[in-house]
C-alpha cells in the first residue's frame, strides 16, 4: 500500500472519530434542512420574491451542499491542521519525511468524501420528504462543488496554520459558520435580509459558493461571475496558506 | 560525521563550530543545558535544517545535499512532538512502517509486516495497548511509542531527543533496556539527554555543549577522570591528634581541615597512599567517607566553566 494511500485511509478513520466535524459536516446540514423544509415547504412564492423564485426545498438543496463545504472549511480543516500543528504531529511527519504530496493528497480525500457523503445524506432527506428536482446541469454543479471545495480547503488551512491552538480555531470556526449560515442564504432567504447584512453577505466565500452551487442546479447556466469569485478566493487563501504553514510548522 | 558545525538563527547563534564522531555500533550521548544547541544539531544532522557552514556525513551521506536517502538510513524521535489524538497505537506503527517502504529492496510481505508490527508492539510492552488510541496512552507508553516508531523499519543510525523525558523510573529502565538491544541489533544511538545516570548507564561516549559549543568529548569514565576533581575523602579524628603530611600523598589536590572534620581531594594512587599514611599514623580505625565523583558533577562544572568564559 502506498504511503498517500495509508495515510488517506488513516485520515479518513480519523475524521470519523472526531465528533465536532462529523456532527458540523454530516449531522446539522441535513437537520438544520429539515427543520427548514418542515417550516417553509417547497411550494414557490407565487409572487416570485423570496427563494428566487423556486420553492425553499429546491432553493435550500443545492445551497446545503455548498454549506457543508463551508462546515469542513472552517470547523472541521482548521481545527485539524491546528491540532496537527500545535501537537507536533506536522514536525513528526516532516521527521519521517512524509512526502508532502500523501499530506495534501489525504486531506482533499477526506474533504471530497466528507462532502460527497454529506451530499448524499441531504439530497436524500430532500428527495425522499419534498422531492426536490435532480440539477439540471450536473456538470455546472459539479465544477462548483470542486472549486469551492478547493477553496475551502485553502480556508482552512489558513486558519489552522493562522490561529494559534485547536482550541481558538474551533471558537472562531464555529463563530464564522453560524455567521455565514445566517447571512449566505442558507438561513432566511437572502431577499428578507436588510441592506447591511446583504454588504456582509457579499463578504463571505459561502455566499457566493451558494449561488455558484444553485445557478446550474435550477437550471440557470454556470455563473462565470460567482465562480470566478470562488476561484480567486481559492488562489488567494492558497497563496497565503502555504507560507503561513510552512514558517508556523 | 559532524565538522565544525554552525547554524544561527537570525542573531542568535545556536550551534557555532561543534565537531564530533559517532562510531558504528556505538551509544554516543550528547548532553547540555536547554538551549545549548543540543536538538539543533540533532537537526541538521538530520537533515531538518540546513546549516550555515560544516560538513555532516552519515555513513557516507550527505543529509543536506540527499535528505532522502540519508532519511533511509535515519530513525528519529523528536522533542516535543506527538501523533494524532484518536489514532491507534497499531495504526501509528502501520503507518510509519509504511514510510520505510518507499525505497526498492524493501521487502515485506504482508504477513511479515504483520509480524514485524507485533514484535515491536511485544518488545516496547504496547501489545496490550494495541487497539488504544494515542490520547489514552500514558506519558511512558507514549514515549515508547515514538521510540518504537523511530525505530520501527530498522534504521543503521537513530537519533533520540530527550527519550526518557516525563517517564517514572520503571519506564526510563525498560526504555534503556530497549535502547541497548536495540544497539546489540546493530543500530548505532545517538542519544540526546538531561539525565546523567542515564548517559552514564547507556553511552560509550558522550560529549558536552555549551551555548552552542562543544566542551568535552570521551568515555564517561575518562570525564569523570579528568574533568571530576577527583574523589573527595572525609573523616572525623580527635582535635589533639597529629597528622600525617599530606603534601607527601601522591595524587592529591585538596586538602581543608574545619576542627574535628578532614576533607581531601585527590585522583589516581591518592585513595590507597591514605590508607597508609593513616595506619602508620596509628588511625586505622577510622571512619572514612568516601565520595566517587559523578557525571554530573563533571557535567556542572564544565557547563559552568563555559558560562563564565
């Protein structure tokens, strides 16, 4: 067995047996969508105001995909690579010369696994209670999923790198997910919210991620626009991610 | 293997002109207070950092130019460092075992793995704490642990950083008894201490830092020799009672009298000639207390020497 293999697996076996990202990114998105669903149905306003126009099931589906994105990017990455750092795990892999390839490799397998299962819990709740519509442009949804999976992942291993324990890091990642959550669209739709937190919004990658996410699943075209923006938040944290890691490890 | 070595950083110079041989097969022990560049040169020799000036070689390897191939021959436990929380202590072992395997020639079969991994599990006393996680472990096993994971694909050379650090006295004595199979297997040490029992129980030879610099190398026992000031003599004889000369007893450096109480200094043939003198001077029968001089005491009065420089 290769080495990125072993230690993909092992990461993998670890994400498993850490109970605040497991519940952050495969327990609350679904739940937190349910409740959602339970209140708001899937029937679209008929004025066409709220939830762009389509019903809060097909508007919150596709956006909790993007969320759960979000989860692993602020909680359940920063906590890690913090922990890593902080612990001495980074200086004993450098040690024994683990190739930082496996490193980098194991860590998106986690993430794509966490985000595929996390995907396939909520679109099954969404279909089996509200059938909700598969998307319309796979494709576009994929590319999303991907970019902004990359994205998050610089997220997070900038704030793991940046944030001095495991401890902050889960304080403050928990802080930023319930504010993105809040603010993004994946709590009251978007039209509902005042002019100063839509600015914040506009802020935070998830908003743009959601949006991103939700064009080509309603059937709206790929928005070049929104995914571009995620790309460069993904060049940027990656740019600063590699040196703050590499001069706080 | 290690010449003139230097290496600061920024201003700060931590290891500045240290030269020293470790010899295959041997224990050799690098002592030195916090901070006198003990893991620094551990490092670079290692290959962790690049180094401002100096030659290492590593049987014959470069671990500056061929960090790789020297970390093939290299097993380390580090200072300060740790594994996963919630991963196993067999997992740890799979894990970096696997690590040994990147180079061609390396042949394992899966049940050869599986038997090599309870070995070491049997040998560092982990074969009960197998399936526990690392967080569960107590401060002795999870040093042996990390032991065990250095030396895990059986390197030729293994540097160990503060082993013993936080174990009680039982464990610290099972981890020597490792450390010295571990060397009858072939493996040469290189071992990083605080302790001095510990340098003079396992190592061949040792040498000692000061802030950055090295200020003494040999066997243990040739430091305590030259560097320990001898072996200090005491006894009680009544006040009124004449003394032999002292002056005329080979091998002596001290000599104090506080009323009833004698102190003496001395090395070589100096512990026998007293015994003489004292029978002759009719007191045989006294009580003597006898002081042997200690690693450490050679230890603190080198590493104070080179602070007051």
């Amino acid at each position: 067995m290769p080495v990125t293999v072993a230690l993909s697996w092992t990461e993998l076996k670890l994400f498993l047996r850490e109970p605040v990202t497991v519940v952050f990114t495969l327990a609350l998105p679904p739940l937190v969508l349910y409740v959602l669903a339970e209140v708001f149905g899937n029937t679209p306003d008929p004025q066409g105001h709220v939830y762009r126009g389509v019903g809060a099931m097909d508007y919150y589906t596709p956006a909790y995909i993007a969320l759960i994105i979000g989860s692993f990017g602020l909680i359940g990455l920063p906590v890690h690579v913090a922990s890593y750092r902080e612990r001495g795990v980074l200086r004993r892999f450098q040690a024994a010369r683990m190739p930082v390839r496996a490193i980098v490799v194991s860590q998106l397998a986690v993430l794509f696994a966490a985000v595929t299962a996390g995907a396939v819990i909520v679109v099954t709740l969404a279909k089996v209670t509200y059938h909700v519509a598969w998307p319309v442009a796979w494709p576009g949804v994929l590319l999303a999923v991907l970019v902004g999976a990359l994205a998050f992942a610089a997220i997070g291993v900038l704030l793991g790198a940046a944030l001095p324990t495991a401890r902050a890091a889960q304080g403050l990642g928990v802080l930023l997910w319930f504010l993105m959550l809040m603010v993004s669209g994946g709590g009251p739709p978007p039209e509902v919210l005042g002019g100063a937190l839509r600015e914040v919004a506009t802020f935070t990658p998830l908003k743009h991620l959601i949006v991103a996410v939700q064009d080509p699943w309603l059937g709206r075209g790929i928005n070049w626009a929104e995914l571009g923006i995620v790309a460069a938040i993904l060049a940027v944290a990656g740019a600063l991610a590699v040196p703050t890691l590499r001069k706080r490890t | 293997m290690v010449e003139d070595l230097r290496k600061a950083y920024g201003t700060v110079v931590a290891v500045n002109g240290v030269d020293f041989t470790v010899a295959e097969g041997e224990i050799f022990g690098i002592l030195g207070p916090n901070g006198s560049g003990k893991t620094t040169t551990v490092e670079c020799a290692y290959g962790l950092r690049k180094t401002d000036a100096g030659r290492i070689r590593i049987f014959g390897v470069d671990p500056q130019e061929q960090p790789d191939r020297a970390a093939e021959l290299i097993g380390i436990q580090l200072q300060d460092s740790a594994l996963p929380d919630r991963l196993k202590t067999w997992e740890a072992l799979r894990l970096f075992g696997e690590l040994g395997r990147r180079s061609p020639g390396a042949t394992a079969t899966a049940s050869g793995r599986a038997t090599n991994e309870r070995d070491v599990l049997e040998q560092w006393g982990l074969a009960e704490k197998r399936n526990a996680a690392f967080a569960s472990l107590s401060g002795g096993q999870r040093q042996r642990l990390l032991v065990a994971l250095a030396l895990v694909n059986r390197p030729r050379l293994v540097f160990l950083d503060e082993m013993t650090t936080g174990l009680d006295p039982a464990a610290r004595r099972d981890a020597w008894h490792v450390i010295q199979q571990a060397r009858q297997a072939g493996t040469t040490v290189v071992l990083v201490t605080h302790f001095m029992d510990e340098a003079e129980e396992l190592c061949d030879r040792i040498c000692v830092l000061s802030q950055g610099r090295l200020v003494a190398q040999d066997t243990p026992a040739r430091l305590i020799s030259t560097y320990g000031g001898g072996i200090r003599v005491r006894f009680d004889v009544p006040d009124d009672v004449a003394l032999p000369d002292w002056d005329r007893l080979p091998g002596l450096r001290e000599a104090h009298r506080l009323k009833t109480t004698v102190e003496l200094r001395g090395s070589g043939s100096f512990l026998t000639a007293l015994g003489a003198a004292l029978t002759t001077a009719g007191l045989g029968d006294t009580d003597l207390s006898v002081e042997q001089p200690r690693l450490e005491d050679v230890y603190l009065r080198l590493t104070n020497q080179a602070e007051e420089i």
